[in-house]
C-alpha cells in the first residue's frame, strides 16, 4: 500500500497557523491612527487663556481637513450674547470671524461642529477670557432666538408686504384706471401715503430686530455696538438703501397720484420701484440659494405680481366699487379683469421656479416645517383662484351694471381677507429654514454613526461610534479634554455597553490609548437591535478616574454604507 505524504509536512502546517493568528490580529486589533476623525489639536487663542483684547478672528485646528457644519458653530460673549461673524475652513483650520461684544471682558464660550474628512459628524467646545475669567456663558442652541424675536421678525416682514401693496396697487389704478371725475382721489393717496410710512417702518424695524436676532438677546436688548454692526453688514447696507429708494419714491410720486403724467418721471419710477422691490430677495433666502440669480429674478416678479393683485383689489373693493357709477365700472372692470389675470400668471409661475429651487426634493413639501406652510399658503390660494373666477364671471357677463356692485364687491372683500392670510404665511417662510437647508443639515449632522459631548468634574469627552448595526465591528473613538477645551491625554479607558430592558450581561472591552494624544480606539458589540447604556471609563492619573454615560439605539436592519 503506497503511503502518501502530506506537501510540506509539519513546517506547512505551522505556516498555516500563523497566518491564522496574524490574521485574526489584523481583525482584532482597532484601526490606525492614520484613519482616525479629526481631533482639535489647537486654537488660537489658546483654550482656557488669557488675554489682553478680545480677538476679531478665533482659529480651531483639527487633525486633518474639515467642512463647518455652519449652523451648529457659535461663539458666546460674557454677558451670553452671541456674537459670531462669517465661518469659514482652511484645510483642518476652521476660523471664526467675530463681531464686537458689548461687554468685552469676562470669559467667552466657542462652540463648533465640524465634518471630517471620513465625513464622521465631530463636536466640542472651548473657552478663553479676556481681562480676567468669569462665570462660563450657557451654552443654547446656535440658532436659536428669544420668543420676542421670533414674533418680532415675521410681524415686520408681514407690515413690509402690506407696506408694499398699498402702494402698487393704487399707484397702479391712479395712474392708469382711475375716472378722471367719477370718483375721489384722496382715499387712495392716502392708502399709498400709509403703504410708504409701513414699508419704511417695516424696514428700520428689520434693521433692529436683525441685531438681536443675530445676538439671541431679547428684542429690546440691543446695544449701540450692535446696531452699528448691523449698519454696516450686506445686510445693512440693502435695507439703507431701502431706505434711500423710498424716500426718492415719495417725492416723484405726487404728480402721477393726481393724474399728471410724465415720460421720464413714470420711467424713474419704474425703476426705482424695481431697484426696492429687489432688496427684499437680497436679504432673504435667495442669498444663499443655488440658482442665485434666477432666485432673485423670480423673488421679485412674484412680488410685483402679488403687490398688483393684492393692491388692486384693496382699492378695488375700498374705494371703486363704492363710489363709481355701474357704468364706469363696466368700462374699468375687464381692463382690471385681464390685469389681474396675468398678474396670477406670473404669481404661480414665479412661486413654482421658487418652491422648486428651496424645497430641494419632493418629500420637504411633508417632511419639513417650510414645506408643510408652502401647502397651506398653496391649498388658500387655491381658493382665492375660485373666488376670483366667481368675479371675472361677474365682469365678463356685464352683470354689475344690472346688479350694482354688491354681489361683486362682496366676493372681493372675500378675496381680500384671504390674501392677507397668504401675506402671513409668506412673511413666515420667509422667516423658516428652506427644505433644501433642513435636508443639508441633517445629512452634515447625522451622517450613518454616533457622535456626542459628554462631560463630567474631570474631563470633557467627546466620542464617535461608526457604524452603528448589529455585530461585533462597530468602532469607538473617543477624545479627552479639559473643562477648558484643552487636549487632556488619559492613562486608561474603558467602554462597558448594556442592553435595557433585557436580562443580558454587559460587555466591558478595553480601549487602546493612542498615546501621547488625547484619543483611544476600540469597538463595541450589539448582540441584539435596541437601547444600549453605554458607560466610559477614563483614568486621567494615578488617582485620577471619572465616569460618563449615554444610550445608542440599534436598528433591527444593519445599516451598511
């Protein structure tokens, strides 16, 4: 019987094994510290320093290159006002332009949430003081706003519109439609005379609420240091030339309100009508949107379009329809009618080209706060389309010369209220955040991980889970640092994760310290989908030891990339 040998004999065999044992070390052991998140490394000024003056510009610096998650990006004065200018990133440097404080000495607080290169979601905070330290400014939401505020911009935007109505709208039917001797001119000059007023009114209103708007203060607080800022912002400067517009406007307009016509007068009017009414989208979302200029472009014919037939139809149903005879009526009536028609027209089409561009996708029109409003203003205008083409059947039939102009005057009034509910909605919107920003936000911060702040006596923490799914490969990377912000290197970490709700063991996994920085690798096990308490262990020092908590929730579905 031949006996066969088996290839290589033992030496084959003990190969074998050890490339089994490097294998499952390669497996086993955490990732590189070259694929790690990024990790502050530095600021300028130093966290937890201090200095002379306060800085015009803070610098973070991170490990590699990162995307500011601008909305999430804040620096806090002493006396808790925010004061944070343009944010911009130079590679892994993240600067911070900043505004001047109104109390100037104390300690500031510098928030941040910035996107590595690994696009892992990565948060944290510093301070520094200025003069001496003082009690730590609270750290609130980023954008968020004083209820005063929050009441106080959409009020403004909303008299703005009005504002801007009364004035087309009669301007529009005393310069073109109005009976030379069948009725008076003097309520709707006075109409206009009240639009002028409102819409300046309105525009120093938003010049002021800017300045607590930007500083998270109460409407009323507001500093001279603030106000100056303001003044002299892009913004500023647009609502100043408002300003300038509408006072040009209030003197050529008088001879046109009485009938007196002029070539080149009517075209310094229609331009600088044009000029005002673009400051509006430039101090609005179309800034910031994709298609800037044909935002801007499609801003300004829907709001001509709805100042003609909203404007029209106040002096229609305010003044015409009560002082004109039946048969003056019948020869102003159909020219309105087709004026009107177009301006909705033109209303819609430029209001799609707009919901088009700031909702970014199909589902925002459900999925968030700016979309559900473009459907109610939508589903009212919808109405309003209904009772106007009650009206034109009014017009088109000659019934108001038989009739009197009762029946019509009652469906304009109609008209009227409900287009005044759609002014509300809009000076709203105009104060939300587009679908598309809602969107973009929640994918910078969301991403397909977990990352959090923890903080304790001892040390501030701040950790990323990636990704977060059923298994034994889900990676931890945690960072230590000091009540201060300064990178806080630790001796030993450990991770403990526990399902609640079930009668399971938890499971305690050493981390590996990445000396000398301040982070440590390891991975964490989810056996099953649902509530993990997930505790930290950091030993800073020999005697030094503190411990931090949170929960994860695991999906039932693995989420793979």
């Amino acid at each position: 019987m031949t006996r066969v040998r088996a290839a290589g004999g033992p030496r084959a065999v003990r190969a074998f094994i050890l490339l089994v044992v490097a294998l499952a070390t390669l497996v086993l052991l955490p990732p590189a510290p070259a694929n790690a998140h990024a990790a502050l490394v530095g600021a300028s000024p130093e966290p937890g320093s201090v200095i002379d003056t306060p800085p015009s510009e803070i610098v973070v610096r991170f490990t590699e290159p990162v995307a500011p998650v601008t909305a999430r990006i804040q620096v806090l004065a002493p006396d808790g006002k925010r004061i944070t200018g343009t944010v911009s990133v130079n590679g892994p440097e993240l600067r911070i332009q900043v505004r001047r404080a109104g109390q100037p000495l104390g300690t500031y607080l510098v928030s941040y949430r910035v996107v590595s290169a690994d696009s892992h979601p990565i948060g944290g905070a510093m301070t520094f003081s200025v003069g001496a330290p003082s009690a730590r400014p609270a750290e609130g939401d980023p954008t968020g706003v004083h209820p005063s505020v929050a009441v106080a911009g959409p009020t403004v935007k909303f008299v703005g519109y009005a504002g801007l109505t009364l004035i087309v709208g009669p301007v529009l039917f005393l310069a073109l439609l109005w009976p030379r001797r069948a009725a008076s001119r003097r309520g709707p000059i006075r109409l206009v005379r009240t639009g002028l007023v409102a819409t300046a009114g309105a525009t120093l209103g938003a010049l002021w609420t800017q300045a607590p708007a930007s500083s998270g203060a109460p409407w009323w607080d507001v500093s001279v240091t603030e106000l100056s800022d303001v003044l002299g912002s892009p913004y500023g400067v647009i609502l100043l030339a408002r300003l300038a517009v509408l006072a040009v406007l209030a003197a050529l307009l008088p001879p046109i309100l009485h009938g007196k016509r002029d070539r080149v007068r009517d075209a310094a009017v229609l331009i600088l009508g044009l000029a005002g009414l673009t400051t509006w989208p430039l101090t609005g979302h179309a800034v910031e949107s994709p298609l800037r200029a044909a935002i801007v472009v499609a801003d300004v014919v829907h709001m001509a379009a709805m100042a003609v037939w909203l404007g029209g139809l106040v002096t229609l149903a305010v003044f015409l329809l009560r002082q004109a005879h039946p048969r003056v009526l019948g020869r102003i009536l159909p020219v309105w009618s087709r004026w009107a028609a177009l301006a909705v027209v033109w209303l819609i089409g430029a209001g799609i080209v707009q919901s088009v561009v700031q909702l970014g996708s199909v589902g925002a029109l459900w999925n968030t706060g700016y979309g559900r409003l473009l459907l109610g203003k939508a589903a009212i205008l919808a109405g309003v389309l209904a009772m106007a083409a009650v009206a034109r059947r009014f017009v088109l039939r000659a019934q108001v010369t038989s009739t009197g102009a009762g029946p019509l005057r009652r469906t304009v009034g109609i008209e009227v209220a409900a287009t005044v509910v759609i002014l509300g909605l809009s000076a709203v919107l105009a104060q939300t955040t587009p679908g598309r920003s809602v969107g973009t936000e929640r994918t910078a911060s969301t991403e397909k991980g977990v990352s959090q702040t923890l903080t304790s006596n001892l040390f501030t923490l701040q950790y990323s889970v990636y990704p977060v799914e059923l298994g034994e490969f889900n990676t931890v990377h945690g960072f230590t640092y000091t009540p201060e912000g300064k990178p806080l290197p630790a001796q030993e970490w450990t991770v403990t994760t526990r399902l609640q709700g079930q009668d399971l063991e938890p499971i305690t996994a050493p981390m590996l310290p990445l000396h000398p920085r301040n982070d440590a690798l390891g991975s964490l096990t989810f056996p099953l989908p649902g509530t993990y308490e997930v505790t930290f262990t950091v030993r800073t020092t020999e005697i030094d030891q503190a411990t931090v908590k949170t929960t994860i929730t695991v999906p039932q579905v693995p989420r793979r990339p």
